[in-house]
C-alpha cells in the first residue's frame, strides 16, 4: 500500500441496555460481550497490520435486527485526530453490515433520552463511551457531519437490506450503497467500482437555505468546444481532465430583516475538503435613506412635520399617512368626498374591501404572513393571490412572481402559473421535422394529438398512430407477388410493372424499431395464410420494406383419410361392441348350464309304492319253531 493511500478498520454491534434480556451478554460461547464502537486501527499504510486486525476482530451478537450502526458512523467522522483524516485528501468511509440500523428516538426504549451531540466520544482504547448516555444520531445529523468533514460514505450491504440503505443514501450527500455477497468475497471489486464512480465524477453544491438568493451551475465538463449546459455535475473524467463550472448567483428578493443582507455562500465540490467562500453584500438600501443624507430630515415642512424626508419622499410617522403627511389616522370626521375617493368605483367596496380610508387614503390590510402584501391604491393587488400548482406560488419563485394578483413569469417561462417553457422545443422529434409530427399543438411544452380521419395519433410527439391503415394497404399486393408470387399481382409481368418503388428484404420474423418510426402490417391471403411486413417511409426518396420469409399457413387436411378413418372406426367399434356381447353371453350359458348339471347331480329321488297294493303272497312264522 502506497503512501497515498491509507486505511484503517473499526467494528460496531449493539452495546446492552434495558430492556434487552442479560443472555445478550454471552450471546455465543466465542462471541464477546456485546459493545457500541471500537476503533481498531486508525488510518495507517501498513497493510500487513490491517489484514492482522481484520484477523483479530472480536466477533459479538445482537438481539434484535437493528444495529447501532450511526452511532459507528458518527465517530469516526467527527474524531478527525483519532481515525487519522487527513486535510488534503479524499475520504472514504465503508461501512459494510448485513442489518438494518437504530436512529434518534430509538434510545428512549432503552430509557436514554439526552439528544446525540455529534462530538466525538472515544477513550484512549479507541471505544465509545457514550452508548448508555446518550441516543442515537439522526439522519440530518450524519448528512450534516458527512458534508462538513466532506466524507464519501459507500454502504455494503446484503440483498435484503439494499432497499433500506439505498434510500438512506438518497438522504446522505455523497453516498451510495452497493450489494454486498453472503460471503463478502465482492468487497474488493465492490469498492474499485465504487471509488472509480466517486473519482470520475464531480458534483457542485451550496450552502443556501433560502429562497433569497438563486445559484445555477453551468458548464461543459469534457467537451470543452461545446456550449455551456445548465449542470451542476460532470461525470466519466479521468486523471488529469479539467473541468470548469460558472456559478449564475440571483438575488430574487431582499430579505425582510437587514441583518440578512449580508450573507456568506458556500460553494463545494461533493466528497472533496475544498470550497470556494462568496461573501455577499445585498444591496436593499440607499445611501440617502441614512442620517448622514444632506437632504435627510426629520420633521420636515414637506412632510407637514409628521414625518422624515428621505430619498425625495415623505415617511410619515405611525399616526399620519399621505403624500405629504397631511392625514391624521385619528380623525373621526371625513371630508365630504373623502370616502368616494377611496372606491374604485361607485359599485366596488370601499379599498376594495381590504383596507380602511383614512383621509381619502386606502389603508390596506396586514396580513399575518410578512411576506404577503396586499398593496395599490385601492388595495386591489396582493403578491399571494396567484395559481399554485403544486403547492407553488406562480409555479415557484424560478418561474415567476405574483404581482397583483398576476402570475409575472421569468424568462423561458409562460402561462397563467409560469408553469409552461416558452420554448417549444420540446415538442419537436429529437431527428427534426414539424412541431408534434404535424399532429398536434405544443401546449405547454407537451404535445395535445389531434383526431383525423385515419385514426387517433399517440405518443410524445404524436407520431403514432395505432388504428391509421397507414401504407399497409398500398403496399400489400406487392409484397404479395414479390416475396410469395400470390395475390392479384401475382403475374410476373404485372407485378414488374406496378411494384418499382421497393423490393422486400425477406427475414424469418419481421421486428420494428418503433425509434425509427417503422411500422408493422399483417393480412390474411385467399389461401388463409397469414404473413407480416413492416415498412419504413422517413426517408421520402425511397422506402424499406421487410417481410416475412415464407407465409403462415394452416396445415392441409387429407378429408379421404379422416373419412375412411372415420367408416373403420365405426366399423371396428361396432365388430368390438358384437365380440363382447357374444363373450359376454357365452360366458352367462356356461354359468347356468354348469349350475343346471350341479342341482341334476344332487337331486335324490324316492320310490314311490301304492299304499293300497298287498302282494299275492303272506309269509308267517311259527315263534316256537326250533328247527332249521
């Protein structure tokens, strides 16, 4: 690491306080306990002990999601001599976390309710002291420290917290966040893209607060032959380029209060420790309106001694009023007439409604606002009464004032509320032509689109047409007989005779470029085949057509197969629906036969004797007969 380059490391969490849980203490076996910032290394060229300390680094946890992260970034801005910043250098603050952060209000969970001072607070250690004693910082507070000490912060962070720590950087003057991987292992290219973004611009600014004073930047950053552009920003420089800005400085008003007139603007590149100091000298008063005047005086005769004389005017005292300081605001009884001569006319309200006559004289009204007037001599004009669009007076005082109830524009501005450019260039096609494409008016720097016969004109410069037939229709029967030999033209000879304007250039898909006004056109032929083309006629000496290299057609149907497919089917279906029923039935006589032969089987039959019939023979025999 070359001398010109110095770096240093510190390392935040989140130190414990009520009302998180006492395990916040331990909240692993090797983790530390929990603590606000520490400073490891100050700004140094060793390298070596910079990869020693990134080594060494304590690793702690923290309960909830947020982090004190502000906290970390407070100090080590405003401790200029303990981090080491250098006066003539370009500061780089990288700030790298996987969590969201804590701001001002966040301490009074923790019961800490005294405001963050934004002074430094480290120990000889080179840890914050103050996490317990006092809250987080703000927003406002960072910016402001980061655009004193003129720091260039780049906030690393993981996906999910891009979001947040982008529109954080929207809020903080020279910063950016960037995504930072799981695994960090982009810091390295992270930083060089980012340094190279922050080194090859520059960006002016100020310190005005105001709507008093106007600053525009002007100027031609690189190219220096061209004219000089309303920027306040240059960017792609490289070493050794120089870029010249002119600051326009406008005094729009005269502040109300005379300690204001004397102002000291700011000017400063973003992220660099330079600045250019104008010392302002508003000129809102006259030599002669001072004591020292040979024609000053007070009581004079020609302010009927009601009055000082100054500047060639009366300056009647609190109770008198008039050209001369004739008229006494305490009189009761008018003149005859005194009171017409405060109507504008016989039917208006006496000074317009807005004021009292006092001596034939309108004293208008004041209003609560300083700044709002209501003035003329029958109190019929304010400065407050105008348009506000958006909430804007007149537009804003860059575009106009009010002045009696009128909108006065500034130059380059027109309409009721100073709200159009005079110009209207915007509403010309960056390659020329007609205002609005000749299809339209420029009504307050925009285009207004007319409705023709051939359709609805849309678009910035009314340049499209959706639902105009444009040329397709002239041009399809050419592109017919050229690229597929079909259409009415599609002779060779007829179509050699009537298409000599073009000839299609043939592409597998047809695309427009809307930029170059092309426009696209689909047909359908007498063969339903559907094919696209696009045209493009800026250039009125010839016209490029495009079409599409072979049409889209329905495939052919052979009807004789689906037919004969068809009669087989049936046929086939119906062979089917015959062979099951004959299954089927053969299958049932089997079933009953076979149960037909069972019940025959088992069936016992008895014999059957007449009961009536006595055989023709009787044999008895002799009970005591022993013989054989």
């Amino acid at each position: 690491m070359d001398a010109m380059h110095r770096t240093g490391i510190f390392t935040i969490c989140r130190l414990v306080r009520i009302p998180t849980f006492s395990p916040l203490r331990e909240p692993c076996p090797s983790c530390v306990a929990p603590y606000g910032y520490h400073n490891l290394m100050p700004l140094s060229t060793d390298a070596n002990l910079f990869s020693q300390e990134v080594q060494r680094a304590n690793v702690s946890g923290n309960l909830d999601a947020p982090e004190g992260g502000f906290d970390a970034i407070m100090q080590a801005i405003v401790c200029r001599e303990q981090i080491g910043w250098r006066e003539k250098a370009r500061r780089l603050l990288l700030f790298s976390t996987d969590a969201g952060f804590h701001y001002a209000g966040d301490g009074k969970l923790g019961g800490v309710i005294t405001p963050n001072d934004g002074e430094c607070h480290l120990d000889h250690n080179g840890r914050y002291t103050h996490s317990t004693a006092q809250d987080y910082p703000s927003i406002s507070q960072i910016n402001l420290k980061v655009k004193q000490n003129a720091i260039n912060v780049i906030f690393a962070v993981t996906a999910e917290e891009l979001s947040v720590y982008e529109k954080l950087s929207r809020l903080v003057e020279g910063s950016s966040a960037a995504k930072l991987s799981n695994d960090s292992s982009n810091i390295v290219s992270l930083v060089r893209e980012q340094y190279n973004k922050i080194s090859s611009s520059v960006e002016m600014k100020d310190n005005r607060t105001d709507n008093v004073i106007d600053v525009k930047y002007y100027s031609r950053c690189r190219n220096t032959s061209s004219q000089l552009q309303q920027t306040n920003r240059c960017e792609g420089l490289k070493v050794g380029d120089v870029v010249t800005f002119e600051a326009h400085i406008t005094l729009l008003q005269c502040p109300s209060d005379p300690r204001d007139w004397h102002q000291v603007l700011q000017i400063y590149p973003v992220g660099i420790n330079e600045s250019l100091t104008v010392d302002i000298e508003m000129l809102c008063s006259c030599d002669c309106e001072q004591p020292t005047d040979p024609e000053y005086r007070e009581r004079a005769d020609e302010c009927s001694q009601s009055g000082t004389y100054k500047c060639g005017v009366c300056e009647c005292d609190g109770n008198y009023h008039g050209q001369r300081c004739e008229c006494s605001a305490t009189d009761s009884l008018l003149e005859p007439g005194m009171v017409d001569a405060c109507r504008m006319s016989n039917s208006s309200d006496e000074c317009s409604g807005r004021g009292q006559c006092v001596c034939g004289v309108c004293v208008c009204e004041r209003r609560p606002n300083p700044e709002e007037v209501i003035e003329g001599r029958y109190c019929e004009c304010d400065n407050f009464s105008c348009d506000r669009p958006g909430g804007l007076l007149c537009s804003g005082p860059d575009h106009g004032r009010c002045v009696c109830g009128q909108c006065e524009c500034r130059d380059g501005w027109t309409g009721p509320a100073c709200d159009c450019r005079a110009s209207n260039e915007s509403c010309i096609p960056p390659e020329g032509g007609e205002l609005c494409s000749g299809h339209g008016t420029c009504e307050c720097g925009t285009c207004r689109c007319t409705v023709t016969e051939d359709g609805r004109y849309t678009g910035r410069y009314c340049e499209k047409c959706p639902t105009c037939s444009g040329r397709c229709n002239e041009f399809k029967h050419c592109v017919q007989c050229q690229q597929y030999q079909t259409g009415p033209l599609a002779n060779a000879e007829d179509c050699a005779s009537n298409c000599t304007l073009f000839v299609p250039v043939p592409v597998k898909k047809v695309t427009i470029d809307e930029e170059r006004n092309d426009n696209k056109c689909t047909f359908y032929d007498d063969d339903d085949c559907r094919f696209e083309f696009s045209y493009n006629d800026s250039d009125q000496d010839k016209v490029v057509v495009t079409a599409q290299e072979e049409r889209e057609c329905p495939p052919k149907v052979f009807m004789l197969g689906i037919a004969l497919a068809v009669i087989a089917a049936v046929v086939l279906i119906g062979m089917a629906v015959l062979l099951l029923w004959k299954v089927l039935t053969s299958i049932h006589d089997r079933r009953e036969f076979a149960r037909f032969e069972k019940e025959r089987m088992m069936a016992k039959w008895d014999t059957g004797e007449n009961p009536i019939y006595k055989q023709a023979t009787t044999t008895f025999k002799n009970p005591t007969y022993a013989g054989k």
